[in-house]
C-alpha cells in the first residue's frame, strides 16, 4: 500500500475545487494546473501549488497528456486525479500516467478502453446477457451501413459518440433525409469533445427515465453500490437537474439494478468509483447505457443521502486500500437534489452566455451546498463548459428537498451571465417533476419560461431602480435605452 | 420631469418621478430603492422587498430579477419614429440579416450565395462551448451575403447571412 501524499487535479472549475478538498481533508497536498484564462480561477487560488499550461483551447491545455506530465514530474507529486471530462475517460491518458511511475485515480486504463468505448462496453453486456437498447455493437462505417441499421430497428433513432458521453455528439433522428446531415454534426462534435469521432446508433426509446447506479470497487474484488441518481431532467442530452433516491424507486428495483451494476463492475474487473447508467421504461424495465469511469458531476447528491465522500474512497482505493463499508453497512438517508447552475440563456433555447460575473451571491443556510468554480470576476468565456456551479440540498424527504431547493434556488443571486437557475425554478414547482412521473422528455414537452408572468410590482421594481440606474449613468435623457435593431433578429436568428 | 415610456419585456410602462411618489402609469407607489453597489439595486415596494440588477448584454440594457433577465427598451418619440422608418425599410426590401444568437467559430458554410432556401434549412454551423450548433433560416427567399468565411470567429451579434 503506498500512501499518497501529493496530487495533481488535471482539471478546472468545480470539481478541480471539489477534488482539492477532499484531498486538504485527509493531508494531501495539491496541485492545480491553468490555461490562460483560469489564472486566478479558484481552483488555482485554493491548491497548494498551481502551474500554467500556457494556451487557452482546451486542446493546447486541460487535454495536453504531455504538459500535464512534465508538470507532475516537476511538482513530484505521486498520483493524479483526473476530474470528470477532458482527459478523464482516456485509456491513453491513464496509461500515461502509470507508465509515469504515478497512480492514476480512476480504473486501470484497459478498463476505461474496454468501457470506454460504448461499443466493447454493449459487446461485453450482450455476452453477460445484460439488457442493452437495441441497436450497433460495433461503431458504424459509412452512411449506408448507418442507415442499414437504422432501418432494421426503425426511426426515430439516437446517434451517440463511441468516445464519450455528456451529450456531446448525442443526436436524435427522425427520418432517413436527416441522417446525413445529423451524422456528419455528430461526428465532427464529438472528434472536438473527444478526439474521437466513432459513432454508433441506438434505438430511441420513447418515455424513459435515466437512473444510474453508482459503484465502488477496490483493489481486493471488494465491489458495493450506493444507490441510484434520478437524471431525467436534461436539455440536449445534458442534465442539470438530479436527485437520489428516484421517486420511483423501490427497494426491490434497487437490489435489482444495483446487482446488475455490480456485476458490470466485476465483469469489466473494475476498480475505483463508476457509474453505470440506464433507462427505465414505464414498467421498469431497465436497459444497459453506459459506465462512466469517473466521477460523476452529480455525485454529490450520492454523497448526501449515503453519508460518504466519494472522492476521498476514490483516493483511498487508488492507495489501495480496502472499502470501509459492505454492501450492509449502506443505507440511505433522506433526499438529496442537485441543480447545475450554468451559463445558458434559459430563455433562448440554452444557449451559451458568456461575460464577466459581476455579482455572486450564492445561496447559504441548513441543508445547503453549494460546489462552485467561479467567483465574481470570473470570465465565462466559449472556451470550455458552460456550468459555474452545482447547488446541492439534503432534505429529510422528498418534499423537504424540493422545498429546500425553492428556497435555495431564490436566493441564489448573479449577475454578469445567465444562468439556468430560472429553469430549475420551474422544475421545482412543475407538477410532474413534484409526483416524480417526469421522463427525459420532460424539457421538450413541458418548458415554457414565458408562461411565467413577470408579477406587476417587479415591473414597478424594474422601472424605479431604472431611473435611479440611468440617472447615475448620466443617460436619463441618453440613449441606453433607444430601439435596438437586434430584437430584429433575436428573434429570427434562432438555434436548432 | 416628463413621463418616461419603458418597454420591459412584454410590459409597456409610462413612469413618472412626482414629489409625492413614484407615479407608474398613472399610479402612485411609494417606493424605497437603495443602491448596494454598481448595478446593483435594493428596491422596497409599500414594503416588499425586490434584489435587482442591471446588466448590458449586446449594448442593450437588462433588468435581472429573480435571476430572469428581461431587456428594458426607453422610448422617446423620435425613438417611435425611428422604429417605424427601421420597420418600412425592411419590409420594403424583405431582407432579413441573421445574427449570430451567440459568440463561437464558424465551422462550416452549408449553402452557398445566390442558392433559393427554405424555411428551416440549415445555413452554417457556428461551434460555441463544444457543442454544434446549426443557425437555420427562419425564412425562406435567396441568400442575398454570406457575411462569414469557415474557420473565422464572431461576436453575439455579428451578421451571418441575409435572406431576400
């Protein structure tokens, strides 16, 4: 067993912070790594040492296997703690790091290759005879074997990147006209996100729920579950709003799928924290996903209904040691929710919105987390993704946590971007989100921010504080206000 | 001082600073607002407290409150004027300019200049934040310019193409 005593965070933003952490809490030193732009980001202010990438794309820094390797070598640290996304979920990036000498805190690297790859992943559960959402096992080749298939399983079909998850190069198809076209999208999204643009196709099944399962293994073949995370809540393929238990959970479903996870664990011989994900149907059938061989960026809700940091059993098991807990010793523990607060136009498809952050106050008090990789002054910038913050709430039940999460929600204040918060404020009142039916389709059928009225007395708000703000800008009789021609084509120019 | 047309969001409102109040369309409030720091305002409404701030997205000025943003348009009469010369030039000509909704990177150009396009067609892909977004038409004529090349970078509210 070989202690650790100083970690490299290959990453940024809020779980760069999160990481750091936990990693302060057990003795651990830390060292963060910063393109340009994040220089004075949090995560470089909070580690113990920090180093510059020199660049700003992604790819020239957060993704540069040989810039972060040099600075490890540098900085002696003895493991490296990848984060979520970037390299996170690169085999060649885990191998790196061993072959480095240093412990990579994540799964052994022909884990993450064999999983990694949705394919293998769908080859490996079909032969465990695990039930997987019909469609390719292997990646697609060209237009006419993609449409061979889509075929055989019938449209409306999903388009899915081989090299990643998050969304990113995830489209749905309707008809064969649009395969093309979606194809080529998808492909060239996902070589950007993941330098890979391997795609495969899966049948797009109509109201499912996604519910995934985390699991911890270690060293010793010792591999327990935590429990399910509702993430049905999703814009393009993406969630933002997540919660343990599901509200449809039963202890018996549970067992189920958490017996299944396991034994996706113990068939791909995993090791370290994973989540394996699935769709449920309307009778609770559960479909096969995919693993994420990392941490999730929804795991603190795990981590408030179980009582466990699971980025400090990440770093224990990579010591390996053995897991503290046996499958008995988990329980779980009122409801937790999480909100993503990111920089997107609510009102505007979700589109981006970049800017500085002028103004930050983010919700406190009883029951409360708030995970964060901004602070004001902090430039959103199209460089990299758009979330600022995860809000977090434990509550004795369900209710309580909605409530909590109302209330939290509300007093969350910022300004210089939009953010997704109005959203997730109409998440929390909305009533299928309340009786826990709400599927994954739940934004597409339901969400409408315009059916919210602005009450009249904000609109009295608004136009006091209006003359008090001009007047200090000395533009009461100037022009801040004239006709812009933009709201021309805000809204014509739209987003697909 | 004279009544002051504000258009916020979908809400028209006349305002009016009188010695006895805060008239808006012809209402008296009695009105309490602090300012906390830039932009950032304390508002009690006949006790009711609001937290607002004003932010300027794309030269425009913005109220945010409850975290909901909604663009505040002040109107004069030339404004007025202005606004209805703007609106029959363009429906004299029938041009439509597309914008970019976002700042991001011109990654391909679909359809060309001079080729006839519908409704819904995709005319370029702008990449912002990894993810691809297609900007498609919501009208259908002749693409008249294409105001960007593949590979060149825009601001929110860059011309893209005109349709005729």
């Amino acid at each position: 067993m070989k202690k650790i005593k100083k970690i490299l965070i290959a990453n940024r933003g809020e779980i760069a912070v999160r990481i750091q952490r936990s990693a302060k809490e057990m003795g651990i030193e830390t060292v963060a790594i910063f393109s340009d732009p994040d220089r004075t980001a949090p995560h470089v202010l909070y580690c113990d040492q920090s180093f510059p990438l020199n660049g700003v794309t992604s790819a020239e820094t957060y993704l540069d296997i040989q810039k972060i390797l040099e600075i490890a070598k540098k900085a002696r640290v003895d493991a490296i703690h990848p984060g979520y996304g970037f390299l996170s979920e690169k085999e060649q990036f885990a191998s790196a790091v061993n072959d480095a000498g240093l412990i990579f805190i994540g799964p052994k690297p022909e884990t993450i290759g064999l999983l990694g790859s949705k394919t293998s992943a769908r080859e490996l559960l079909a032969k465990h005879k695990i039930p997987i959402v019909p469609g390719t096992t292997s990646p697609i080749k060209n237009l006419g074997d993609a449409l061979k298939v889509a075929q055989s399983i019938g449209f409306p079909i999903l388009i899915k990147a081989a090299g990643g998850g998050g969304g990113k190069g995830m489209r749905r198809v309707d008809t064969e006209s649009d395969l093309g076209n979606t194809i080529e999208r998808a492909r060239n999204e996902a070589r950007k996100a993941f330098g890979d643009d391997r795609i495969y196709i899966e049948k797009f099944i109509a109201n499912p729920k996604h519910i995934e399962i985390q699991v911890l293994a270690d060293t010793h073949g010792n591999i327990i579950h935590l429990g399910e995370r509702e993430c049905s809540v999703q814009r393009r393929h993406q969630k933002v709003v997540e919660e343990s238990p599901s509200p449809v959970m039963t202890e018996e479903l549970r067992n189920k799928m958490g017996a299944t996870a396991v034994m996706i664990a113990k068939a791909a011989g995993y090791v370290n924290a994973g989540t394996v994900e699935f769709l449920v149907d309307d009778r609770k059938n559960f479909y096969f996903l995919e693993v994420n061989t990392r941490v999730q960026v929804e795991h603190p809700v795990t981590e408030m209904v179980y009582g466990i940091d699971i980025v400090k059993e990440q770093i224990r098991i990579a010591q390996g040691e053995k897991l503290s807990l046996a499958q008995n010793d988990v329980r779980p523990n009122g409801h937790a929710i999480e909100c993503r607060i990111s920089a997107e136009e609510t009102d505007n498809d979700f589109l981006p919105s970049t800017g500085k952050i002028t103004h930050f106050f983010p919700s406190e008090g009883p029951g409360v987390r708030h995970d964060s990789g901004a602070r004001v002054g902090t430039e959103i910038t199209m460089h990299y993704d758009p979330m600022i913050a995860k809000l977090i709430v434990h509550g004795r039940d369900r209710k309580e946590a909605i409530e909590k999460m109302s209330r939290a929600l509300d007093e969350y204040k910022i300004n210089g971007v939009k953010t997704t918060i109005p959203f997730c404020q109409f998440v929390m009142m909305h009533e299928e989100f309340i009786n826990g039916t709400y599927t994954i389709n739940f934004v597409e059928k339901n969400f409408r921010l315009s059916s919210v009225p602005l009450p009249h007395d904000a609109v009295v708000a608004i136009a006091s504080s209006y003359l008090k703000h001009s007047a200090g800008n000395g533009t009461a009789s100037g022009t801040n206000g004239m006709v812009s021609k933009t709201s021309k084509w805000k809204s014509s120019a739209f987003y697909e | 001082m004279s009544n002051i047309i504000l258009h916020i969001a979908d809400h028209r409102v006349a305002i009016e600073d009188r010695e006895e109040g805060l008239s808006v369309d012809g209402k008296l409030h009695d009105v309490n607002i602090h300012k906390v720091t830039e932009g950032e305002y304390s508002i009690l409404i006949e006790g009711k407290s609001y937290h607002l701030f004003f932010h300027t997205w794309n030269t425009c000025l913005h109220a945010v409150i409850d975290n909901r943003v909604f663009e505040i348009k002040r109107h004069s009469l030339r404004d007025q004027l202005a606004e209805r010369f703007l609106k029959t030039a363009d429906d004299h000509s029938k041009a439509v300019t597309f914008r970019a909704p976002m700042p991001g990177l011109v990654t391909k150009i679909i359809r060309q200049v001079d080729l006839q396009v519908h409704e819904g067609e995709g005319i370029l892909v702008v990449e912002a934040m990894k993810m691809e977004n297609e900007i498609k038409t919501s009208k259908s004529g002749i693409i008249k310019k294409i105001f960007v090349r593949e590979k060149q970078a825009v601001e929110k509210g860059d011309p893209l193409f005109t349709i005729e």
